[in-house]
C-alpha cells in the first residue's frame, strides 16, 4: 500500500485537486513553466541556469501534498518548461541526462520524507520543518552538482566554471524549496491564514520600503543594507508564526527580483543577494517555527483546561443529581405514605375526616420540606458560592472571551468586541457572568458553524440604560433561533443538538436573575441576539 501523506483537513480547491489525478498533474505542470519563465533570470549562458527557482518548491510541495503517485510528473515538467521556456536549445542526450537528474533526485527526496520520516504537510512539528530543510539542503547539492557535470561533460560548459554552476543552481533550487514549499503547504493545508490586518499590510509596506532603501543607495552598501530585510522578516515570524512569515518571505522574494531586475545588477551580485536571501527565509522559518509551537502549546494548553472544566462541571452536575435524589427520595415516599393513609381514611364508612386531615396535614408538612431541599441545592449551586466583586464590563468581556477563542478558532468563527471603556463598572460574581457570557458566545458560534457559513462573526457590545442597568449583548449572523425555541419563555432542556444538553441558556438566565438582572433573546433573519442586564454599581460614574 502506498504511504501517503498524513490526511489533512483542505480547502474546496484541495478537495478538487485530490479528486482528480489528472487536473492536479496539470496544474502542477503549468504552474512549474510559468514560474520557471517567470524566474528565468540572470541565466549562466546557454546552460539555463539561474539563481532562482521556485518552481523546484512547487516539486516538493506537489509531492508532499499529494503522495508519490505524482513523481512522475516531476520529469514531465522540467522538460516541459525546458521547451517552453528555452525552445530545447541543448542537445537531446544532454536534456535528457539533467531531467533524469532532477526527476530522480527531487522525487527520491521527497519519496524519503515521506516514507521514511512520517513527514506531516502541515509543518505543525519542528521535526517536520527540520526535515524539509535538510533534505532540501542535501538533494538541491546532489542535483546542482550534477546538473552541472552534464553541462560540462558534454562541453557546454568549460569545466572551470562547474562550481560556479553548481553553486548557482545550489542556491536557486534551495531557495525555491524554502520560499516556496513552506508557503504552498499552509496554503493548501492550513484553513486559517492569517487574515488580512492592518498590520500584515503595515509590515509589507515596510518590507517594500527596505527593498528601496537597499538598492536605492550606492552599490558599496547594498550587502550590508540588506540585514534591514530581517526587520519585517523576524516581526511577522514573531507575530504570526510560521504561517505569516511564509507569506513574508515570498513577498520579501518576489520584491527582491523585481528590485534586482529593475536595478540591473550583475550575474555575481544577484547570487549574493540569493545567498542571503537563503539566510533570512531560514532565520525567518526558525523563529516562526518557535512562535508557532509556543501558539500550539498555550492552544493545548487552554483545550485541556476547557477540558478539565467541563469534567468538573459534569461531575458537580452528577453530584448535585445524587445528592437531589438522595433528599428527595425520604420526602417522597413520606408524601406517598400520608397520601394512601388520608384515601383510607377517607374512604372507609363512616369516613375518618379527623384522621384524613391529619395525614394531609403531614403530607403537605414533607412537602414543604422537598421544596426547601430543592432551594437550598439550587441557591448553593447559584449563589453559594457567589463571590461579588467590582470589574469593569471591558475586562470582564475580554477574559469570557479569552477562555473560548480556541473554540472559535477552529470552528473558524471571527469575533469582534466592541465595549466602550467608559462604562460604569458592575459588582458581580466575575465568573459566573463570564460563564454567562461563555455559553452565549458558544452557542453562536456553534450555531453559525452548522449552518456551515464562511463568514461567521459574533460581536459583543454593551450599553447603558436610563434605569442604570448594564446591557450586554451578543450577536450573530447565523441562522437564528429555531422558532420552537424563539417563541417560548427559556425552559430546561430544550435543545436542537444531537449531543446538547439544553441547559445553557436556562443556566445563563438563572445566573442573570440571581444578579438581579435578566436575560432576553431575539430573533431574526440576520441572525440571533441574546442579550441580559446587570446593575450598574452605585456611585461608579460614566465618563
Ligand atoms: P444546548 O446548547 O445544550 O442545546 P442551550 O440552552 O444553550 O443548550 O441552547 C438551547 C437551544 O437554543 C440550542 O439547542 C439552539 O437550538 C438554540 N440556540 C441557542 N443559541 C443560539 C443562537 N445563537 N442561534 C441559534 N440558535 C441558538
């Protein structure tokens, strides 16, 4: 059986190119010729050897993603582009012998990462990122050397120039397989790429910027002046971890031809600037590597303490039922007892009235006494343990919220919170209004990922009333409530999921109302709005 690569959770276009053979072999073998025209620049004379080729991180990414079955088209297309782009200029032997040469090294390469090192195309492992780095930097070596020794072989080169070619090929394919590879699998595997953000957009400008500066002074400085291409470099590794800082390193790349073309730099300056260029998408790829795993561990981290909530949560759940059934289990059957002892007297001749009223008497005495068990476990679950202090609606929000980003995060649910920070503060118990505020936000979210929408936000906005009282309210653009649900007061257990237990928003409003406030929710074809109140906290003043 084939090993493939580990399953990945794709995009529309993955699910498309993995479906069909043949429109992934094409597309590969298309998007290889025009990268190759693309980057045809600086050639070392006839033999087509140029600083740059990301086309040889197209190869790698083609057969990390989609298994070995592919290699094949790993010969297929370098004599493609070798027609396409050069029109065949060297002999048959020869394009023969450096086809052979790429196909066999690339896709043994790659074939290796797969089988032998359990390679996972999401890069979500050092191991994995370490892997693609040095295997990259070991088969380009074995490849460029021979690409190389065939030219000069068969005399299209003279032999002098063999580690100049080798060298130029080295550092062309490395750093098409470190730009390009890394940026072709996040996108390809990775559902969230970091968003569009003023700050993405900030450290691009601030990239093209560097690139001015670079080669905008005399050419005695350019080497040293491209350490500034580290800044922008290193702050989206730091920021966004490894997925940005791919997004980075293609831009800083794609920025750095344009310059050098535009500036007409010499054959030996441009093999420069690649061998740098090699440095900076490494360091880049190191840090966000770093970044990425510190992200994933904190995100581990918060799962397993959601995780560990809820199981205390259904613990106190299994406890509290235990204890109901154990308190109630004595008044019952007393209430049962008085109930039959009240009918016999009743129905017996002539009728007992003194004795039936006694037993009715006794039974209404059990129970009043189940209702105050009933109190008393519900008080201590909602308010035993109540420990009001004074926070600020801002913060409060901001901390609900920072417990469920995860969750948000992979049902791939945006979120916007909009508080005005010169709200009069509240008096409540923190947590419980956050668990509140928790279940609201969960419910939206899990609402507007089964309605399977792409472009799912929940905002969160609080204002305050002429009463004095504090509203926050969340807001989605799901489907709405279902209208079974919209339409009646909140009852327990209600709920349309399979695995719901429809105690969320029963609890919610249980919590508000013990807070003095209430809890409402609309309804509407943008989608629903739930919203509740607590008490401003006397004397906190609005600014
Ligand atoms: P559960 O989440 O366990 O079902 P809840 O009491 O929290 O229990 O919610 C009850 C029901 O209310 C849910 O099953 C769902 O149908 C509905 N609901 C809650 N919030 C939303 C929302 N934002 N949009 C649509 N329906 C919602």
């Amino acid at each position: 059986m084939e090993r493939g690569p580990i399953p990945f959770a794709g995009t529309r276009m993955t699910r498309l190119l993995t479906r069909s053979y043949a429109a992934t072999a094409l597309a590969y073998t298309a998007s290889y010729v025009l990268l190759d025209w693309i980057s045809y620049v600086h050639p070392l004379s006839v033999s087509g050897i140029t600083p740059w080729n990301p086309q040889t991180g197209l190869s790698f990414a083609l057969i990390l993603l989609f298994g070995i079955r592919f290699i094949p088209w790993l010969f297929v297309a370098p004599l493609a582009a070798d027609g396409i782009v050069r029109g065949w200029v060297l002999p048959f032997g020869v394009e023969t012998l450096i086809v052979l040469a790429i196909g066999l090294g690339y896709g043994a390469a790659t074939a290796l990462l797969l089988i032998r090192g359990r390679f996972d195309p999401r890069l979500s492992s050092r191991r994995s990122l370490l892997a693609l780095l040095g295997t990259a930097l070991v088969s380009t070596a074995i490849v460029s050397v021979a690409h190389a020794a065939v030219l000069v072989a068969f005399g299209i080169l003279p032999t002098a120039d063999l580690l100049q070619a080798s060298m130029l090929s080295f550092i062309g394919d490395m750093i098409g397989v470190v730009v390009v590879t890394p940026f072709v699998l996040f996108a390809f595997t990775r559902r969230v790429l970091p968003v569009a953000s003023w700050e993405l957009a900030l450290v691009h400008l601030v990239v093209i910027a560097s690139l001015a500066i670079v080669f905008g002074f005399s050419d005695a400085n350019r080497f040293q002046l491209f350490y500034i291409l580290f800044i922008p470099v290193i702050w989206t590794a730091v920021r966004f971890g490894l997925e940005g800082v791919s997004i980075a390193l293609v831009v800083t790349q794609i920025g750095l031809i344009a310059a050098i073309q535009l500036s007409n730099q010499s054959m030996i300056d441009v093999t420069v600037f690649q061998t740098l260029m090699v440095v900076l998408a490494r360091t880049g790829l190191a840090i966000g590597m770093v970044v990425s795993e510190q992200q994933q561990t904190n995100h581990r981290l918060r799962l397993q303490q959601e995780a560990l909530s809820r199981v205390a949560r259904v613990g106190t759940m299994g406890e509290f039922a235990a204890v109901l059934a154990h308190e109630l289990n004595q008044p019952l059957t007393a209430i049962a007892n008085f109930s039959r002892l009240a009918k016999r007297a009743i129905s017996q001749q002539p009728p007992d009235a003194a004795a039936a009223a006694a037993a009715a008497d006794s039974a209404i005495e059990q129970v009043d006494r189940a209702a105050s068990v009933v109190k008393q476990l519900r008080d201590f679950i909602r308010l035993g343990r109540s420990e009001p202090s004074r926070i600020s609606v801002a913060r409060l929000v901001h901390e609900a919220l920072s417990s469920c980003r995860p969750e948000l995060d992979r049902l791939g649910v945006a979120i916007s919170a909009n508080i005005d920070r010169t709200l009069p503060d509240i008096t409540v118990d923190a947590l419980q209004i956050e668990q509140v505020i928790n279940n609201l936000v969960r419910n939206a979210a899990e609402a507007l990922s089964q309605s399977g929408r792409h472009d799912g936000l929940i905002t969160i906005d609080a204002e305050h009333d002429r009463a004095g009282k504090i509203w926050i309210r969340v807001r989605d653009n799901g489907p709405g409530f279902d209208p079974d649900i919209g339409q009646q007061p909140i009852t327990p257990f209600t709920t349309t999921k399979q695995n719901g237990l429809g105690l969320g928003l029963s609890l919610s409003r249980s919590i508000v109302e013990a807070h003095g406030g209430k809890l409402q929710i609309d309804s509407g074809i943008r989608g629903a709005t739930v919203s509740f109140c607590v008490a401003a906290t006397r004397g906190a003043q609005a600014a």
